[in-house]
C-alpha cells in the first residue's frame, strides 16, 4: 500500500487575491467577507506576495499607520514562497515548518496559482494518514502464519482469510495466482 498524496488533492482552491496597489482596507474588508486569513498580492496579474490578518495587525495597527492610505506593496510579505501542485504532502509539510508561516500558495506546473494549502488542510488529512499507517506497521509486524480479515488488496474481494504476502494482504485465490 503506498501512500502518495500530493498537495493538489488537499489544497483549497478558490484563491482571494488582490492587485498590488489597493490599500490594506481593501484586503481587510475583503477578509472579512470572505472568512479567509489571507490574501494573494499580484502585480500584473501575477502572485508577488500575501497579506494576512497578523500583518494587518502588527504592521498597520500596531504600528499606527493609516489603512486606507498604506498600499499593500508596501506591507505583503516577500517574496512569496510558493509549492506545487504535484508535490507530495510531507513537503508542503516540512516548507511549513521550515519556512514558519502557516500557508502556502499553491502553483501548477506552468506557475499560475491554483490554491493554497494551509495547516489546517494538513490536519484535516493527518488522522486518515495515521490510520494508514499504523495499519501498515500492524501488517508488516504480523507473522505470515496470522490471517486477517477484510478487503483483498490485489482483486479487492472480502475475505475473513486473508494472508500477508510480499507486503500486502491476499486472498486464496491471489495467494495461489502468485505461487503459479
């Protein structure tokens, strides 16, 4: 059983962008009406850099400077780090962490952005990953004596007498197919 999902597969899509040149009030109302946490800067046309509910906060609010006045040029956070679609899920993971930021903008393989992966995508997958895998390590520690029970994993039949064979799960008929 190989696990091998890939950023495209979790990712939400429907990315708020915004141009660079409209004013930190615009991407603030644009977050409230949209219940997201972040917004895609462009500059024609393409993503140069994101704007998020902390960076509001911290470098207009806190700062005092006037929203309505500051553009988002001068405050999005650059450059935009970015993933691709076709990446497996451990990288998105790991340029997480590695990066500290919470979310990744998402590009297909000509560059344009497609969506965005957030934490909370990743731990949305998280529990059915550790299902799988804690069934992995179960299989793989079991004797090849042991029977199981449940879905053939070569023909996809039921069985209450599967056996462990090169690292999947079979029924009698695929046992003996293999043996042949």
């Amino acid at each position: 059983m190989k696990m091998d999902v890939k950023v495209g597969q979790c990712m939400t899509v429907g990315v708020f962008t915004l141009p660079a040149d409209k004013s930190v009030r615009d991407a603030a109302r644009l977050l409230k009406k949209t219940n997201v946490g972040s917004i895609i800067v462009t500059q024609k046309g393409k993503a140069k850099g994101i704007i998020t509910e902390r960076d509001i906060v911290y470098k207009i609010i806190a700062a005092g400077k006037d929203p309505v006045k500051t553009k988002l040029k001068s405050v999005m956070s650059r450059p935009l780090k970015v993933i691709k679609a076709s990446d497996k899920i451990e990288t998105a993971a790991l340029a997480l962490r590695n990066n500290k930021v919470k979310r990744l903008p998402v590009v297909d393989k000509s560059g344009r952005l497609v969506g965005i992966i957030t934490e909370g995508d990743l731990l949305r997958v998280y529990p059915g990953m550790v299902d799988v895998i804690t069934e992995m390590q179960e299989i793989r520690a079991s004797k090849p004596s042991e029977y199981f029970t449940g879905v053939c994993e070569v023909c996809g039949t039921y069985s209450d007498e599967l056996k462990r064979d090169e690292g999947k799960l079979r029924c009698e008929d695929c046992l003996e197919e293999n043996e042949v």
